[in-house]
DNA sequence: TTAATTTACGCAATCGGTTGCGCAATTCAT
DNA sequence: ATGAATTGCGCAACCGATTGCGTAAATTAA
C-alpha cells in the first residue's frame, strides 16, 4: 500500500522511456493516441499521481495564487475571497490564504513567504497601516503577477480592482442631504487607504455641492473597532450644533452605533439619519434596518480571479484594464428615511 | 537584476561545495560556525532565496496545511479559518483554503487536489451532503495527519475538534422551557451532519427530561437557507397547537426568523420565544436581541491548528487527544426573556 | 610522537518530472 | 521506387536542494 509511482515504473511496464510517459499524461501533440491510450490506462490501474513537487521544480510554477488580505474574519473579505475560490479552484489553482491582522510587518513577512513559497501570482488588500510598498517589488521586478484589490495602491503595472469610492461617498453623503441633513458627520477608517479617503472625498464633494460648510470636527478618522462606538456616540450627544446625519464608513460600525443612539434615546431616523457601507447582511436585520452601499464582494472576487488567471495564462486582452471599477449601488432603507 | 541565484553560486564564491552551503543554511551541527556565518553572510549579500520547489522535492514536504471547508462566506467558518491561519503562520506553514461549496464531489475534487499538491495534512469541515468518506483514506492511508472540526465524522485515528452539540441543544432547548415554552419548534440543518443531529438530540433530550412530547412536525429538517424563511414562518403561523418557543441551529436564520415573525404580528419574545445558535455579530444587533449559543470560533481554529501542528512536529501528547470539545456558553438575551 | 577520536567538509546519488535536440520509422510526393 | 517531409519517440541534461557515507584535517589521548 501506499507506494509512491512514478513515471519511471510506468515506462518500465510499458517498455517505453519516462519522457514518452511523461508527454503522454500531458498530452503533448508529438506522441501518438495510441501510446497515450496505453499510458494513461496503465496509470489509472496502478493509481499513478503526478509528483507535484517534481514537476514544480523542473517548470518553476506551483499553480499556487496567494492572497494576503488584512482579516479573513470579516463577512465582507470571506466573500471576496469566496470568489476568488471559485475561479481559481475552476482554473485548477490552488489558494494559499494569509492574513497581515492589519500589521504592515505582518504584511511583508506574508509577501515575503509566499514568493519563497513559489506562488505564480498575488492577491493582495493592504493592511490598514501598511505606508511602503518595498515588499512588492520583489514580486514586479520577477515578472510576478500582482493585483490589488478593495484596499488598492498605484504601482506600475499593477492591476486594481476597487469600486469608486468616491462616488460613492458621494452618494451616500447626498444621499443623506437630499432627505434633510445639514448637519452630517462622516466616520472613516484610515485615511491611508484609498476605501476610506476616497469615501471622504467624496463625502467632502457632496457638501461642496450643497454650499455645506466642511469642518474638521465632523470627520473622524478611526480605526472603526467597535468598542469605540460609545465613545463615538458620547462625542454626538455632546457636539455643539446638532448632529442629524451620520456616514459611517463600515455597516457593522453604523449598526453599532444605531443600537447605541437609540439607547442613549436619540430617534432614528427622525433625529438622525445614519447610513453605512458595505451592505452587510447586519445592516438588513437590524431595526431600523440600514441604508447603505452595496459593495459587490463576492463580483470583486470573481473579477480578481479572472484578471489574475487570465494573466497567468498570457491572455493580455485584460491587461489592458489596469483599473477595474465594479458599480456600487445605494440601497435606501429605514435609517434614512421618516 | 532578479538572476536566481543558487547553492551551486553560493558554494562557488566561497570555494565550498553546495552540500556545504545546504548544511550552513540549515544550521547543522556538522558545520563550524566559521563556515556558517561565511555562508550565511554571503548569502545575506546576494539575496539569496531558497528554492522551495527543489527543497520540497526532495524533502517530499512542503510545509502546507490544506483546509477544506462548506463555505468561506461565513463569518462563523472564516473566524475560524482566522484562527487556523494565526497558528499555522506562526508556524512557518502555508495554507491552502479550498471550498467543497457543500457539495460531497467538489470535496472529494479538493481532496484529491490537496494530496496531489502534496499538503503536509488537511482540515477538515464537512459539506452538507457528504456521506461517504473514500476521499480520505488517501491521506490516512499515507499517515497524512488529517483533522475535521465542527462538522466533523469519525473515522479511525482522525482526532476532531468541535462543541458538545447535544449538550449544547439540550441548554438551548432547556433555556427555553425554563422560560415557559410549552411547544418548541426546532429548525435544524442536515442530520448528516454531527452538529445537527447533536443538537437534536439534545432538544429531544430536553422534551423528554420535561416530560414533553416530540413531535415529528415540530421538527424541521432544512437547508437554513434564508429563502425559506417566509415559508417556515406561514408553516409557524398555521400550526394547530401554539409555538411558542423556537430553537434554531443558525443565527442568521433565527434572525430572518425574527424579522418575519414581527412582521407577521407576533411578539417576540412574549408570543414566540427565539434561540439562536453561534453568536454571530448579527445576533446582538438585531431586536429584539437574540439569544444564543456562544461557538467559540476563533478559539476552535486556534486549537485545531495547534493540534495539527503538533501531530506534523511529532509531539505526541496531543494525539492522545482525539476528540477535543470546545465549551460553548448559552447567552440569554431579550428573544427568550420577558 | 603516534595512535585514536573527533570535527568539518566533499562526493555523488536522489527526489520525479520536463524538454531541446536528434534520429529512426513511417508517410507522402513525384 | 526514391528522395523529401512528417511523425513518434528516446537520450540526457536539466530544475535546486538534501543527505548517507567516506575521508582528510584537527584535536585529544597515551
């Protein structure tokens, strides 16, 4: 039980030599059906299985792609990373998962380790405070696929794949204009990341546009744990001009912060208007359920795999998209709108 | 730039021989220190990367741990999925996520691939469907350390790592009675699976224990897939005897189930009394509050990844243990209490 | 000083496929 | 029937690190 067979036992039996074996399981155009009939019949009965490890070696690839991304614990990154599944499972790649925990040094010791480990491509969505991209290079001066999705950067010859998130920040903030705020507070994550800048931006933009002053006491940059919701709430109760808008960057931040509200007797929507992102399967459940902007996860994972494979496999007609922008949608609920 | 640079370099700029360079770098003891740091200095210099294709070759390992799991897109099944990655990064192991997307054939597939690519053990959760286990008996065949968690089975020196489920539903279904629940519906997930068919169990054991009778209509047997929501609801609504008590394997669907039910008119918690099960982030959001069962997810990922690593280390006190229970916690909140 | 150990390193086989090149056998054209 | 083109397959050199075994050099013992 359990011996190992190689192509050398089958080209023993078969009276033939290891290359022939060898071209015959791969189909190479230059061996005759007939032999490959007979080899791969004769593999099948003797339960042949190629030695990855072997032929990774001798063709320098691992049908490996590897994905660093900050957290694998979020509904939001587990969906993506459903997708890219999906596609790279369907394309015969393997996945190898890492996750930085938001730590820059994590980060590059994941790079690091997984371009030791041979993957042919990378995945990645930086990590909260990751502010130097040396890391990568490693993989760009090899020639070494590489794309970046939700949480993106601008390197040369790196793909992205994001929403716009100015324009959705946009949205989302005139969103809130158009059902009566004049006074909105916008809660982002660090500002470091194009996902949350952009959102600002764009939060800046519609203000601009309504003649709304911007003031710096109304934008927050947080690090959108949870446990500073109260904190958060606290600083609401407390401002000088009435607070009745909240644009927070994240649904289950703005769930949180909608139960707090409510406990600390503020009504919404009727006092305050508060709208996430991500659409989260929380922001339907809760009471009263959650305006907010869908952000197509599991469409980026696909289309982040297919871009990836696609250029593994030389097709360059992707190539050309250096930018993907998946289409965001606003979804009006209850804690918007009286 | 980006030249692979090798032992067989190393070995010539310093007048050694490769083998020689090999043992340096892996810090034999045969080798002086003199040797070591000359080579270690030198290869520190030229940037020096090893090549794990050629190291995995003929070491026949390759420091990767497969997981195989239902789903990724869960926040239960990625939260442990995090918990697996901290320990085998820790480590210095990769590992390869596959989905089976609970389809026994796509399982039996990612197995099949896993071995083929030579990952040094396998995780595993099982699918919805799977009820035949062939596709391991490659790995335990080969002595392949193989572990299942959560939705697990027992095959023959296969530790697994999961709660006390019938206990587990035996408190959920307790807790409700204690509340005054005289007529429990219980909503579970395919009896294949343990966690099922252990919950259950403990419901039963519950009725029985009040002296309650079980009733074959009060148990429903169901995909939890949120469709069904809306027709497990009308189902409720048209029973001849009142429910008034509902215990659900799934706080997601107890959730929906919730939402449904006010919208139907009835009260919760003071018509129907709801009991979820995981406690995942939706369950404290919604309102009323759900009440759960506390899976410690993170934890379970931690656990298995460390029984894992030390069963690939040869430690084997651990493997002693071979079926770890993880203690779960009933949480009661407004869904059960008056 | 010489023999017995110990230390430090090299030789060469091995892991199992892959692939450029060359040659023989077969098929085709004339 | 004969040279030319095509087809089918084998030889052998990789891919790059690991490791059992053997031996020269250095150290210790006597």
């Amino acid at each position: 039980m359990a011996k190992k067979i190689t192509i050398y036992d089958l080209a023993q039996k078969l009276n033939i030599s290891p290359a022939t074996v060898s071209r015959s399981l791969n189909d190479h155009p230059a061996i005759s059906q007939k032999t490959k009939d007979k080899v791969l019949s004769v593999a099948k009965e003797t339960g042949y299985r190629t030695n990855k490890f072997a032929a990774n070696l001798s063709k320098q690839k691992s049908n490996t792609i590897g994905v660093i991304v900050p957290k694998l614990n979020s509904i939001f990154m587990s969906t993506v990373l459903s997708g890219i599944e999906k596609i790279a499972n369907n394309f015969g790649y393997n996945l190898v998962i890492s996750q930085s925990l938001e730590s820059q040094e994590k980060e590059k010791l994941n790079a690091k380790t997984l371009f030791d480990s041979g993957v042919d491509a990378l995945l990645v969505s930086l990590a909260y405070e990751t502010d130097d991209y040396d890391h990568f290079t490693t993989y760009t001066d090899r020639k070494i696929p590489l794309l970046f999705f939700d949480r993106v950067c601008d390197l040369p010859n790196c793909p992205t794949i994001s929403i716009d998130n100015e324009a959705a920040g946009y949205d989302a903030t005139q969103h809130l204009i158009k059902n009566g705020c004049q006074n909105i507070v916008h809660i982002s994550g660090s500002l470091k990341r194009n996902v949350y800048a952009g959102r600002l931006e764009g939060y800046k933009k519609a203000l601009y546009k309504n003649k709304f002053p911007v003031k710096p006491e109304n934008i927050i940059e947080s690090d959108l744990n949870i446990g500073q919701v109260k904190e958060f709430v606290a600083r609401i109760k407390a401002s000088e001009q009435k607070v009745d808008g909240i644009f927070v960057s994240n649904d289950t931040f703005a769930a949180n912060c909608i139960k707090e509200l409510i406990k600390e007797g503020f009504r919404i929507p009727e006092d305050i208007k508060v709208i996430g992102f991500n659409n989260d399967p929380v922001s339907e459940v809760i009471s009263p359920s959650l305006s907010t902007i869908e952000y197509p996860g599991y469409k980026m994972g696909i289309l982040a795999g297919q871009s990836i494979i696609s250029h593994l496999s030389g097709s360059i007609n992707i190539q050309s998209a250096d930018q993907i922008l998946i289409k965001h949608k606003l979804i009006a609920r209850e804690s918007t709108q009286i």
